[in-house]
C-alpha cells in the first residue's frame, strides 16, 4: 500500500477528434497512478471551427493561430477550475499541469529531413491563470532528436497496464488509432495504425450535423462498400513498418474524397460503415503481423465507446479478449489526459519521457518546456 503523501499533477487533453477537452487529476506519488478527479469540457462551435480550419492553409494564419491558442488556454483553465474545486484542492497543492496542445500540424522528419510538430498552446497564458506550473511542448524534444514526436503514450501504458509474464496490447482511438505492445518480456513498443474518429465524425457531421454517431449505430446500419474499402486499404501508409506516426494532414476529408471515386452514388450510411471498418482492419491487422500471441486487447479513448467498432474488432481477432480500459481500472476518456499528467512528471523530475522503439529518437530524452507558476 502506498503511504506516501499524494503528489498532484493535472493533464489535460484535446485530441484529433477536436471533440473538447478531458482533464484529470492524478496522484503520482511514488508508484502510484490513481486519478482522482475528471473533469471535461467541449469546445464552442467558434473555437472547433478555428482549429479545423488551422489544419490546413489559410490567409492570416498567424494571426489566427494565437487567438486561438489563447482561446485553448482559457477552455484549459475553466477545466483546472472545476479540478481543483470538485477535490477542494488550491492550485498550491498541485505539482504541475501536463498541457498537450492541440495538434494542428505534424510533419516529423519531412522537408529538411527533422520537420516539425506543432501543437497551438499559450502555456504561458495558463500558467498566469491558474498559478500551478505547466510543462508543455511534450513533442518537440523527440523530433529534434530524430524522432516522430509521436506515439507518447506507449511508456505510460506500460506503467498501468503492463504485467511481467503477460502479452497486452493497447488501442487508443482517438482521433486517429494507436497502438502499443506490451510484451511479456517488459519490452514495449507503438506506433499510429492509421485514422480512427477523425473520418468517421467529419462523414458523420457533414451528413447529419451531430457531432460523432452514438455507439456507431448509424455505421451498424450501413453495409462497408467492397470497392471503397479495398481503395482506402491501398494508401501506402498502412504498409509502412514503425516507427510511424500520422494526422489529418493525411487523413483529412481531402484524402476520403480522392477515394470516394470508389463509391458513386453510395449510401452515406454505407460509406460510414466502410469507415468503421477501415479502421477496425486495420488495427487488427497490424496487431496480427506484430504480436499474433497477443490474447488481450486493452482499448482507450472515445471509440471505445462506439459499440459497433469494438464488435467488429472482437470479430476480426477472435483468439483475442477485447475490452474497454475501464475494465482495467481507467475510464476510456481519462487514459490520454493522465498520460500527459504522468508526462509532466517525468520532465519535473528530469527523467525522460519519450520511448524510442515507439517514436524512433536516437534515445530517451527528457520531453516538455517548463513555465513555472
């Protein structure tokens, strides 16, 4: 039993699927991970519109980046308000906030052979409005030691999910899926598969205006169109061995329309389900060709929530339990967040933070840029 007094840090998440922030707070003390708090926040149609916007060129860009940089800041701050008054805890008491950013760009190792990675942040701003110290630009130090930058989440997944003697493995969908081995031999090892919500909420959205299909019920009422499938199937990505990260700056509407030629005339409801099982393909595949003695599948984010997806993966690995993480002690929706908690930590305390066989970096590196309160 842990008896050491809780040390407190926050994270807070707002993913590819651009659906709102998630923040937790977590007790980080010694070994332990216990996530006391969860608090979570959509972002005004205002702010989402800005941010999807800033995925792509534009005019002004600049100039719009920071507005909505600051506004993030702010949707973070309200989020670490509700934290702190729903544990009766005062920002004193919490040790930093892990701020990831939200994505709007990442090129790892494009152009001039580094790239970048950006995440649209004011950690400054959020320091001066909830006086608890921010670590952000969790990223930027992987890339610049040649990595991708990305997936940061499989060393964590290790900590609360990884036990000696067992293989497991993680499926975060998100915005887009990834996916992390844990090995029995303590070895682990990620990387992106490929688009998880970001497609299927941008087809769902433009065709009934709601923001993601509930359960996947409108994906479950479709049938995936063969021709449509085998085309997305065919996008070199997939075949790429990792290290391997990927966004919206692949998979964005512009990539669906290309190989929409594929479907004309199709049922919008039926190239939904093509999406759904785009995606489940996919990470099954990848979970076969790296790890086919994997007998657990431990899956986050907001997909775990979309019971049509996580029917279609059970179906594809049948020799393999499939199950949200909830059953494992972490709610879906808290995993990410506590993840970029646990990130602060690490860089509070000098230790590194990034895990080269996910990203690809000449090494372990401490991550994150401190703004103290």
């Amino acid at each position: 039993m842990n008896t050491r007094p809780a040390r407190w840090f926050i994270g807070l998440m707002s993913g590819t699927s651009l659906d709102g922030i998630d923040g937790v707070l977590v007790d980080l003390s010694g070994s332990n991970c216990h996530v006391a708090g969860h608090a979570a926040a959509p972002f005004t149609p205002e702010l989402r519109a800005s941010l999807l916007a800033l995925n792509v060129s534009g005019p002004d860009e600049l100039h719009r980046a920071r507005l909505a940089a600051n506004a993030l800041a702010q949707g973070y701050a309200a989020v670490v308000r509700r934290l702190l008054a729903e544990s009766a805890l005062t920002a004193s008491q919490v040790c930093a906030i892990g701020a990831h950013g939200q994505t709007v760009r990442h090129r790892p190792q494009e152009f001039d052979g580094t790239g970048y990675t950006i995440q649209l942040n004011n950690p400054a701003l959020l320091a001066e409005l909830t006086g608890i110290t921010v670590v952000a630009d969790l990223r930027g130090r992987d890339v610049a030691a040649g990595g991708q930058g990305a997936p940061l989440v499989p060393a964590f997944h290790r900590k609360i999910f990884g036990q000696p003697g067992r293989d497991r493995a993680v499926l975060n969908l998100g915005g887009i899926a990834n996916l992390t081995l844990l090995r029995r031999d303590g070895s682990t090892s990620g990387w992106d598969c490929g688009p998880a919500n970001t497609l299927m909420d941008q087809w769902y959205q433009k065709h009934t205006g709601q923001p993601y299909d509930d359960d996947g019920r409108w994906a479950a009422s479709g049938h995936p169109l063969p021709g449509l499938l085998q085309a997305l199937l065919g996008e070199p990505y997939f075949a790429l061995p990792p290290p391997k990260s990927t966004g919206r700056d692949l998979f964005n509407p512009a990539w669906l329309q290309k190989q929409l030629a594929h479907a004309a005339g199709a049922a919008p409801a039926d190239v939904q389900a093509t999406l759904a099982e785009l995606t489940a393909q996919v990470c099954a595949q990848d979970l076969r060709r790296t790890a086919p003695t994997t007998r657990e599948l431990i899956v986050c984010g907001g997909g775990a929530r979309n019971g049509h997806l996580m029917r279609r993966l059970q179906a594809l690995l049948p020799g393999c339990a499939v199950a949200s993480s909830a059953h494992h002690g972490l709610p879906p929706q808290q995993v990410e967040a506590a993840a970029f908690a646990w990130l602060a930590q690490q860089c509070i305390d000098g230790q590194p933070g990034n895990l080269p066989a996910a990203t690809g970096a000449r090494g372990p590196r401490i991550l994150g840029a401190i703004h103290q309160a």
